[in-house]
C-alpha cells in the first residue's frame, strides 16, 4: 500500500481513472484533477476554505432558474468563458468575423421580423439604424443569412428583467437580402451590470470590480455551409468599454453610431457593421452561452 500525501495522492488518483473510455473525457477529467491538486497546493488550501468554496459552488447552483445560469455568470466573470471562446474563435478569426460571449440573455423562439423592422416595442430614446452585408470569407455576399439579435433597453435591462420573461422586446431574427445585406431599427443599448444580488455578484464585490458591461448589441449569424458565428457589437463611447466584466469586448467589435450618408435610413444615426462567416466547421456549435429555460429542462 502507498502513503499519500498531498503529492502522491495526484498520480494514484490519475492511475485510479485510468481506465476511462471515452478519452476525451479522459483527457478533460485528468486535466482538471492535474490543475486541482496544483491550486490547492499552490495556495495552501484549508480546509476552511475548502467548506466555503463548496458554499459557493452550492449557493450558485441554488441561484440558478429557468431564467438565470449562475454558472455561466460564474465562468464569465472569471474569465473562463472568453478563454473557451477565444480557443474557439481562433481559426474562423483568421477568416470571419470576431465572436464574443452569447450570454446569460439569449433567448430561443424570438419574432421574425422583415428588414428595417424596430425591434424596441416603445422606444423612448433617439432610433438608430444597424445596417451591413453578410459575406463568407471570400467576400461572397450570403443571402437568406441568419441574423439574431438582442440586447437591453435604453434603461440598460433585458426582457429577461424588465418583463420577468412573460413576453419579449428587444429582439429579433432577419434575414439578408439578395445581395446579403440587412437592416433593422433599434435604440442605443444601455450599457448595464451584471446580475449582482446572487453569489457571482458577491464575489465581484470582494473583488472591488464594478461588475458593469459596456453596451452592447448581441448578434447571432448562420448561413448554410457557414459556421455559426456569436458576437455583439460594441459602443466605443461607453465608459466601461476597457474594463467589461465578462471580458467581451475586442477591438474589431466597437462601433459608433453616426450620421451616415450610405445608411438605408436617412435621417437615422447608423451603426454599419459587415459580418464574415468562416466556411463550415462540422459538429461544432460556438454558443459559449445558452438559453437558461434549455439548460434547465435538459436538468430536468
Ligand atoms: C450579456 O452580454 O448579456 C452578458 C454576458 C455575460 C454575463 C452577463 C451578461
Ligand atoms: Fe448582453
């Protein structure tokens, strides 16, 4: 029989799963229990602070709804979720247009609306207009291409919250035209915090961070043959745009809304913003995010 201690026990519980057939998860379980022991070693874990972290592991579980991930919001604010994102993006970066995180807001089953439609249902601020063309990565226009989008309200909620999820605004599904173009009315966002009356929350408060995201429009494109891209544009005035909570924020994404003379709707300030599709990647999906009332039936 072996001793262990806090070095050993790491290779006998390797040895232990070794057996593991499907490797991927082979590869994925060791790894954590490989970076695991190395934390708890690095900072010299106490059992004390072993309990409080199962808490907070508990208390983000129990946080969590049909309308709220914690977990997500969880990985998110640590960085996690733009790392996997980023991991994924690489590839189609060189070729298609930037992504960044789908969220804790998406929502399946939004309207479909015809170009030049506003998806604000009473808009109570100045309109704009979000204009531009969906190619593929030789430049190739992609017509009947996929556009959803959603974001917060000038008060800088989503549906999700204004409406506790009984209806909603702020979103909608458009499709490109013949030449792959499309465009739609909105408001200008508000940028807007975090969900922060839950543990995440609390945990970014101990970290003094302002737990605010600059604001944004979310944007999801597919098109037949093309990889599903997930990405937000983002407001370059926004105060919060060089310190985003989620790390979202990249600098191909920003965007300003101006007077603009090629704008589909005169009159409007535009923000005009092409989107690149790279070619098909099969079985992948790149939504680092889902709808909450999906994942909580899949609980179930
Ligand atoms: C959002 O952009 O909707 C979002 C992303 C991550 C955490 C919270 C909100
Ligand atoms: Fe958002």
């Amino acid at each position: 029989m072996q001793d262990l201690d806090e070095l050993t026990v790491t290779d006998v519980a390797l040895a232990q799963m070794a057996g593991t057939e499907n490797p991927r998860l082979k590869q994925i379980a060791d790894g954590a229990v490989r970076h695991l022991h190395a934390f708890a070693r690095e900072v010299n874990l106490t059992p004390e602070e072993w309990l409080t972290g199962i808490q907070f592991m508990t208390a983000v579980g129990q946080a969590c709804t049909p309308l709220r991930q914690e977990f997500i919001l969880l990985s998110d604010v640590l960085g996690l979720s733009a790392v996997v994102n980023a991991l994924h993006d690489k590839k189609a970066r060189e070729l298609g247009s930037q992504s960044s995180l789908l969220g804790p807001f998406f929502r399946e089953g939004a309207p479909d609306l015809p170009n030049g439609a506003q998806i604000v249902e009473h808009p109570t601020a100045e309109e704009i207009v979000v204009y531009g063309q969906v190619s593929d990565n030789d430049g190739t226009p992609l017509p009947g291409a996929v556009i959803q989008v959603w974001q917060t309200s000038e008060r800088g909620l989503y549906d999700l919250q204004e409406r506790h999820g009984e209806s909603m605004d702020m979103r909608g599904i458009f499709r490109t035209d013949a030449d792959g173009r499309y465009h739609f009315r909105t408001v200008r966002p508000l940028g807007y915090s975090i969900p922060m009356d839950g543990p995440v929350g609390e945990l970014v408060k101990l970290q003094n961070r302002h737990g605010m995201r600059p604001s944004h429009i979310h944007c999801l494109i597919s098109a037949d043959g093309h990889r599903e891209l997930v990405t937000a544009l983002y407001f370059g005035d926004d105060p919060n745009i060089d310190s985003d909570t989620v790390f979202g924020v990249s600098r191909s994404l920003v965007v300003e809304a101006t007077i603009d003379p090629a704008s589909p709707v005169p009159g409007l300030r535009a923000v005009h913003y092409d989107f690149r599709l790279a070619a098909e990647a099969p079985g992948e999906s790149g939504r680092v995010g889902a709808d909450p009332t999906r994942l909580m039936k899949a609980a179930e």
